[in-house]
C-alpha cells in the first residue's frame, strides 16, 4: 500500500494540475464563504467603517469582471512561458530534468494562483445583484457583497506579487549553474540519508563477518543460484520497467511476521524484464501466494527512473549535463566542470563512509535480508567514469577532471583510493589516444 500511496504522490506532484486543482476548489470555497459572511455579519462588525461600503453593483460588476479576465489572460502568459522553458530546458540539458521542472513548486502555486483569483471573481461576480431603479446609492450599497469584492482585491493585488517572483524565478530556474547546483545537493543528501540503503538495520559486525552469519542463520536454499530449489520461492515480476521504489519498512514487516528470510536481487534504478527474478524468499510458507503477492508489491516497478531512492539516477543526470556540454555542437567546457565538480563531492562524501553491510536486520536483531547495496566503485563507475569518454576529447575538462580525481585520491585511502587511481589511468589513457588521432 506505501508503495502505491508513493507512486500516486509522485505523480501529483510531477503535475501540473494538481496544485492548481487544489487551490481552485480553495478559492470556490472561500468565494462561498465570504459571500455569507457578508450577509450575516460584515455590515455588523465593520458597519461604522463608511469607505468600506461605497460600492455600487455596477462598479462591482466592472472591476470583477475586470480582475476575472486580466487574471485568466495573465494566467495563460504563465502558462506558456513555462511550457517554453521546460521545452528549452530539456533540449538543452536533458530530457530526464523534465521531473524536475515539473515539480518546481513556484511555477504551480503560480498558475494556481491565477487561477484560484479567476474562479473567485466568477463566484462572486454572480452575487452581485442589480438595486431596483428608484433605490438611491445607499441603498445600493445592500445589493453588493463588499467583503467578498475587498477579499478579490486583496488576492488580486497577491497575484501581481507571485507573478513578480514567478518572473525573477524563471531565469534562476534555466540558470546551469543552479540546475546543476540542485542536482549535485540532491545527490549529497541521497549519500546522507540513503547509503548504505536503510533496509531494517544494518549488522553490527563488518560486511564479511555479517555475510557470514547470513549464511548460517538463513536456509541454505538461499545460498544458490538455482530456482528450482523446493524449499525456496522466487519471486518474479509481473511486469517489465524500472524499480522506482522499495518499500523497506513493509518488507522488513512482513520477513519479521512470517519469519521469512529474503535475497533481493533488485536495486532502485534497475531495469527488470516480465519474468525476471526480483527476490528468492525461504522457507516456503503455507500461505504462499499471498505473502509472495504482497512481497512483490513491496517492489514498485514503472516506465522511468526516479531520485526518490536512486542515487546513481541523479549522478546519470550530472553525466548527460556534462556530455552535451562536451558535444562538438554546443562546447561548453566550463559547464562540464560544473558538474565534475559536483561529482566528486558527492564520491568523496562516500568515501567518508564505511562499506555498507550487505544483510539487514529486523528491530529484534535477526537478519532477515541479503542485498548487495551500491557500493563506492559502482557510483564512481556510474559518475566520474562515465565522463571520462567526454571528457578526454577536451583539454580543458580533461585537466579539470584529472585534478578533480586527484583531489579525489588523497581525500580516501585503501580500496577506494585504488578504485580512485584506475579511472585516473584510464583518464590518461583516454586523453593519449585523444592526442594520436
């Protein structure tokens, strides 16, 4: 159920209707409202203030109707300004960075906003009634809902601030460096919160020593390869796609309720095919195919990727921002460094970091799960080493990242350093060729 919950949340807010839709069924209600208030109480409370009463219904039907239609006509401007800058965004960086203007919360509060003060004048506009042609101008005064007219100036004069700010946004927002600049925070944070992945609690012993208690606490069915073991399941998926979310904490419930062991073969970010082995569960309970259903719903599979719990998703968006940049057509060096830069911030944030254990466990200790978490060679292959190619066809991005590795080496040690030193190799090797032809 998280998983879907997840998914449903992901979409709302990738959109740009739903912001809007919101804040339109706000302003119908608040209209409603405001109209009661007006004939039950506002004349009572505020009846001593003469200014706020001087309203005629002509004058109120002119200005709403005037506020009505500039908001709509505005509305749309900021509709289609948005609509170009995504446009632009995604031929010029990358269209996986769609996401990401898509849930840029000032472009839908924008158009919300507009759009909520258009229905708003609507509604009021219709309680605005026409005085019988002998009532003199105070007696007017009664046939117009004066709160609710204040209350549409008010959020008028709003709407002419959130375009101030909509307008100095956009250009921030299509600025590389802040695009780049978000990505890369993305990242750190993912590092933080995300590795090793929080699937129950790690082991408390080193990865091997938990490997090996893995093998002797779970059944041995889980030790091999081969699906055809009777006392273990395979679970498979139902459909082709891309593991968008794992929903750890309903997993490692359900493990821990059924006493269950569990190999996951999966990771956020990787592509399954229909069929493919997801995860091997032992032993094989008597309910099978309902805990296998509801363990296969823990795994959320889609048509595209998502940073929610893929790092290596992010580090791919840097590695196109970096490619194009590099591209014979567009040559931006400068950019490219951008996000080497962010690169090898966020790897040695990693490098900070011990091995993550491959086994979890439950709150009362017992593992329960095996899972191969990314490690600091895979992200450093998915980032840094995916730029390399790019990288040394340019003098300037090949200096820039071969200092950037080299940095990079003596902020770690043992493996990692290794790891650190071959793509440096590889670099100079790359860039030598480069040279000869």
């Amino acid at each position: 159920m998280t998983s879907r919950l997840w998914e449903i949340w992901e979409q709302l807010r990738s959109s740009y209707w739903f912001a809007p839709a919101i804040m339109a069924f706000a302003a119908v209600i608040a209209s409603l409202l405001a109209i009661e208030f007006d004939r039950h109480w506002f004349r009572d409370i505020f009846g001593d203030i003469d200014w706020l009463f001087n309203n005629q219904p002509e004058g109120a039907r002119a200005v709403l109707s005037t506020l009505a239609g500039s908001m709509i006509t505005v509305g749309g401007v900021v509709f289609s300004i948005t609509l170009v800058t995504v446009a632009n965004a995604a031929q010029q960086y990358g269209p996986r960075l769609l996401t990401n203007y898509m849930r840029d919360s000032v472009n839908q509060l924008t158009l919300g906003a507009f759009i909520a003060t258009f229905l708003y004048c609507l509604m009021v506009l219709r309680a605005v009634q026409s005085a019988p042609p002998d009532a003199g101008a105070d007696e007017a005064t009664f046939f117009v809902p004066h709160f609710a007219l204040l209350l549409a100036l008010v959020m008028a004069v709003m709407s002419i601030g959130v375009l101030i700010h909509f307008l100095n946004h956009i250009p921030g927002s299509i600025h590389i460096s802040n695009v780049i600049a978000q990505i890369g925070a993305d990242l750190e944070d993912q590092v933080q919160t995300r590795f090793p992945i929080q699937l129950g609690k790690p082991a408390d012993e080193d990865p091997a020593q938990a490997l090996q208690r893995w093998k002797n606490i779970a059944p041995s069915e889980l030790h091999s390869p081969d699906d055809n073991q009777p006392e273990a399941r395979n679970i498979k998926a139902e459909k082709s796609g891309y593991v968008r979310f794992i929903d750890d904490n309903r997993l490692m419930s359900l493990l821990r309720e059924n006493d269950l062991y569990l190999e996951l073969d999966v990771q956020p970010g990787d592509f399954v095919i229909k069929g493919e082995s997801l995860m091997r569960m032992a032993p094989n309970p008597d309910e099978c195919d309902e805990i296998c259903g509801a363990l296969c719903d823990c795994v959320l599979i889609g048509n595209s990727r998502t940073p929610a719990q893929d790092m290596r998703f992010l580090a791919n968006e840097l590695v196109e921002i970096a490619a194009r940049a590099l591209s014979p057509g567009v040559n931006d060096p400068i950019t490219a460094i951008t996000c080497i830069n962010w690169l090898v911030a966020t790897q040695a944030e990693l490098g900070r970091r011990s091995p993550p254990s491959p086994v979890r466990q439950d709150k009362n200790g017992a593992p329960r799960i095996r899972s191969d978490a990314l490690t600091f060679e895979q992200m450093l292959e998915s980032g840094l080493g995916q730029v390399i190619p790019y990288a040394a066809t340019d003098k300037m991005a090949t200096n820039a990242l071969l200092d950037s590795l080299r940095r990079l080496a003596n902020l770690t040690d043992g493996p990692y350093r290794a790891a650190v030193n071959a793509q440096i190799r590889i670099l100079k090797a790359s860039a030598g060729k480069v040279q000869e032809n």
